[in-house]
C-alpha cells in the first residue's frame, strides 16, 4: 500500500467514493473536482482528495460499504479505481506496444481535424508518463506528422 492506494500488476488502485447508481464495474468518470460544499465533509479526503481533477478513472471493484453523502444528501457507495485506457495519437516512432513515453501532443491547432480528439485527449496532460497499451492504426495528419493511433493509460510512478 502506497499513500492510500495499492498497487496490483504495477497499476495504481485508488479508493474512492462515486455515488450509488455510478459504481459499476467498467463504469469510466471524469473527475470534475470537488463540489462546492466538499471541503467540510468528513469523506472529502477519501472521496475527492484522493483523484486528481480532470483525469479520467475506471471502477475496477465495487465494494459492500456505502456513506451517505449530508452535503450533497445522496449515497454513496465505496469502490477502487485506475486510471482509465484513453484512445490517444502519438508520434508514429514512440508507438511501441508496452513502451512508457512522456505524452506530448503536436503542434497543431486544426481542431476541425477528425484526429484533433486523439491527438489532444481528454484526461491527458502534456508531460504525463503514459504506457501504450496496445497499438491501434496509423492515422492521416493533414501536417504531415506519422501518427499512430494507441490506447494509453498514466504510468504508475516508480
């Protein structure tokens, strides 16, 4: 167990709190941050403390407990999550399945693109280690750019 979280095949499990009609198995969030009445909360460091702002997680394992949620009034049920698999582009020579890369979107500011969602994926940063999963297709830049299609997820720090 490391910082509140447990590590399990080299993957970062975080409890977390989600509520009830949420919390299942495969379910993938984007965590918005807190609400504005958290911060009082006697769960707020379980609940929202614990997952970063912006980053996408999925709910690996739903667990028995459930906390109802006074600021907020609703219940909310206990479950472990990771980071989740995001559809990505990456410069054609860094994707290699298994590789740990340090995610850095091109220079680019063609948003009508068809790949500009790939190429700057929701719940990524620029900077963020990130292992390819699995490597998907080669893609066609208007820039010219190789990029290749993969499934990435954030790397668990060493």
């Amino acid at each position: 167990m490391i910082g509140g979280c447990i590590l399990l095949n080299k993957k970062r499990i975080i409890v977390t709190l989600v509520g009830k009609g949420q919390a299942k198995i495969g379910e993938v969030f984007i965590h918005r941050g807190p609400g504005s009445k958290c911060a009082d909360c006697e769960y707020f460091h379980v609940c929202v403390d614990n997952i970063e702002s912006g980053r996408i997680y999925e709910i690996i394992r739903v667990r028995d407990k459930t906390h109802f949620c006074k600021q907020y009034g609703i219940e909310m049920q206990v479950v472990e999550v990771i980071n989740a698999k995001i559809p990505a582009a990456v410069f054609a020579k860094q994707a290699i399945q298994g590789a740990i890369i340090t995610f850095r979107p091109p220079a680019c500011d063609r948003e009508e693109c068809e790949a500009y969602n790939l190429c700057f994926p929701e719940g990524l940063k620029l900077g963020d280690r990130c292992e390819i999963l699995e490597v998907i297709q080669n893609l066609q830049c208007p820039l010219g750019f190789p990029r290749k299609k993969v499934l990435l997820q954030l790397a668990s720090a060493s």
